[in-house]
C-alpha cells in the first residue's frame, strides 16, 4: 500500500491546539474525566469526592438504579430537535443545574469562578454552596448573566438568616436551594482515614501524596487559604483565611432542631423562588405545595449523609405523582451520562443535577473540564433522544413513560398484528391460525 492509500484511509492529527481540543480526543465519557481527576489529585483530596456515608450502599445503589430502566424506542421521524425547556421561570439551553458542592477550590485553585463560566457559557444554573470557597460575589463578577442559586440551611437565628438573605439578594441570586436533609454530618469514614477532621489532620501520607502531584500542590499554595466566605452576613475584606475553629463548626457538625416552622419563615422572607433539596419521602411533598414552596430536588446529598436511604430515581415516580404538577421536581444523584438524565425526564422530573461529573472535569482541566463534561451530557442527549424517537423535552415529559420500562414491569402480552388483506406468500404465511 503507497502512502497516498494511506493517507486517503486516515487522517493525521496533529498537536493538540487547546485544553478542550485535547480532551475531545482522550476523554469520551464522565468515566474518563473522573480517571484523569483521579491521576491529577492527591489521594485523599480525589476521596473527598469519591466518598459517602458509612458503608455507602446510598451511594452505590445512587448509580445502579438507573440500570433498572430501560428504553423502548418508538419509530417515527424526529424534526426540529431542542433540548431547551425551562426552569422556576426562566429558559435553560437543556434541563440540568449544577448542584453545590462545598471546598471547591480544592480541585482547581479557580474553583467556583470557573464552574460559573462554564455554567454561563452552556446556558444553565449554578448552585453555591453556603460552603463554598469563593465568595458569591465574586462569583456574580465571573458570570453576571448566570442564573445563580444559593444554597443554605434552615436557621432558628431570625436575624442571622436575614441578614444573609439580603447579601444573597445583593449579590444577584435569583433563587435558594435549602437543604433539608443536614441536620447531622453524615459519617463518612473515607474522609477521617484521610484527616478530613476538625480541624484537619495533616498526616504524612497527605505530604507525600502533595509532593506525588506538584502540579496540584502549587495552585493550593499559590492561592488564597480554603475559607467558607459566604456563612456570614458581612463581605470579607482582603485575602480569604481559615481557622481551626472555622473548621471545628463545620466538620464536627451541630445539631439544630429546624422545623417546617422554619421553611414557612424563609418562605416569608425570601420573594424569589425556593428550592427544598434533600427530599425523597413523598409525604413531604404536599407538606411544601402548602408552604408556596416552588420546586423539590429529590437527593440523597450523593449519598454522603445518611446510608441505605433511598435512591432518588427509585422515588421519583412516586414523588412525581404526590406533586401532581404542583411544584417543579430536579432530581440529583448517580447521574454519569445524557441517557440517566432522559430516564429521570420520561419519569417526569423536570431537570437533573449533577455533581461529581463536574468536579471531575474541574479536577481534570479547571472550566474547559466543566465545559468539556457539559458538552458530554449534551451530546448524550441528544443522540439518546434521537434513538429514542423524540424531538423536544416537552415530547419526552408528555410520552416519556411510554418509552421506559422497570425490569420488575411485566411487558404487556399482545397478539400478533392479522393481516386481512391481499399479501405475498410470505406474509400471509405470517397471518394468526
């Protein structure tokens, strides 16, 4: 064979050009970015992620629920394909939000700055964490036409509550996102192996893991100390910096007896809309329609709080059916490809969060890692749609359950379609005795 034939049969490829170029020709799934996160982090920093509670069946079973549903494509043409919708109100480009997730800046020292970029750029809403490690402001200044959420917990402090509320408001959030299932911290052994304690241990297997990735060790040591900036009402002034006892209060955990009494408080002092994350008994649903609250997310916290609690898709028939189109349901948990978020919408949820997919590609390759996770679910998606035999989300909410089918489902027994008129031989040899 001439090197022309060659040539003529494949092309080259040359050099890389970009961060985003490189990882569309190595990283094909959220599996590959969460392996090249695995190689980019220290051991027990890339754990933090990984980790859940106790013996983690939640988190398990957060994944393995989704291989219980399967398709059933229906034939037809699909015209005029959209994955936009919309969300409390507002358009998004395609029905997924990104969840908060605390310590960001752990994983890429750009941390939530570079999220709400890549958030931005796709078109849909970020969640902050209360523990996150930049400031909401400084969030607003990376992204200002981001649809920003904040997230929080219930308080009995009345006066501390507003006075967040009204930064939060000033910073430009048009949502909150509270969560419900916190009143303790989960016990998540993998992170006391590792010294995530109060305050953190630092152990010498976390010193050598540092030295082991120096790439990761300069951008933590290059950068502001990790702080939690946005638990109070006032604005830090200089750079961000810890304290063990900032540490003790957040890790160690304290118990406050929150109530419904509370939810209906923040209800009354928050005018935009309110988001009850953390909600997987169906019997809360109606108690929150009462309330004016707008939307659930139906979450285990990725199994990271209380273990053997029930998967968010194993609920979410039930949920949908007690909300009754009442509020607006997100769904969170095990959530690794385009084809899980499209199970969860044909199951009636209204979108799907993410989390550990895109702290993997922040891990990975700070915002072009975000951006390059987000490009994989939108992708995924949309040839899972396609497959499936449907245009828009609408399509899929309306039909959806037509298109899915639980293993435990009998398949309805149907009898062969007669055919009544004239036919070649071999279909009427097809005909029903």
């Amino acid at each position: 064979m001439k090197l022309k034939d060659i040539k003529a049969l494949a092309s080259v490829q040359g050099p890389a050009r970009s961060i985003a170029e490189r990882l569309s020709r190595k990283c094909y799934s959220v599996e590959d970015m969460r392996k090249l996160a695995a190689r980019r982090l220290p051991k027990s920093i890339f754990e933090y992620i990984e980790g859940g509670g106790e013996d983690e069946v939640s988190l398990r079973r957060n994944q393995s629920s989704f291989q219980d549903w399967s398709f059933l494509p229906k034939w037809g043409s699909v015209e005029n394909f959209d994955l936009s919708s919309t969300l409390l109100g507002g358009p998004v480009s395609m029905p997924v939000t990104l969840s908060p997730t605390g310590g960001t800046r752990l994983f890429h020292p750009e941390g939530e700055s570079a999220v709400a970029r890549a958030a931005l750029a796709e078109g849909i809403p970020y969640g902050l964490a209360h523990l996150s490690t930049t400031t909401m402001e400084d969030v607003s200044a990376a992204a200002p036409g981001l649809r920003r959420w904040f997230n929080l917990e219930p308080t009995q402090d009345r006066g501390l509550l507003q006075a967040v509320l009204d930064r939060v408001s000033n910073a430009g959030y048009e949502a909150l996102l509270v969560n419900v299932d916190c009143r303790a911290i989960g016990h998540r052994e993998r992170d006391y192996r590792n010294g995530f304690t109060a305050p953190p241990s630092i152990k010498p297997k976390t010193v050598v893991e540092g030295m082991l990735h120096p790439a990761w060790a300069l951008g933590f040591l290059a950068n502001d100390a990790i702080a939690f900036p946005n638990l109070d009402a006032d604005v830090p002034e200089g750079p961000l910096a810890s304290s063990p006892d900032m540490w003790r209060t957040l890790l160690a955990g304290s118990y406050e007896p929150t109530d419904w009494d509370d939810i209906q408080d923040l209800r009354a002092r928050w005018n935009g809309p309110i988001i009850l994350k953390g909600v997987v008994n169906p019997n809360d649903v109606a108690l929150a329609v009462a309330l004016g609250i707008d939307a659930i997310q139906v979450s285990n916290h990725g199994g990271r709080q209380l273990d053997h609690m029930a998967a968010p898709l194993d609920v979410l028939p039930d949920i949908v059916e007690r909300a009754a189109g009442q509020v607006e349901i997100i769904v969170d948990g095990g959530i690794r490809r385009g084809s899980d978020v499209v199970k969860a919408l044909a199951l009636g949820a209204d979108a799907c969060s993410i989390g550990r997919p895109y702290l993997y590609g922040l891990a990975a390759a700070g915002e072009a890692g975000v951006a390059h996770v987000l490009q994989m679910f939108r992708s995924e998606m949309t040839r899972t749609m396609m497959l499936l035999g449907v245009s828009t989300i609408e399509e899929l909410r309306t039909e959806g359950r037509d298109l899915i089918r639980h293993r435990n489902e009998a398949f309805a027994r149907t009898q062969p379609t007669r055919i009544h008129k004239a036919a070649p031989m071999g279909l009427a040899q097809m005909r029903t005795p």
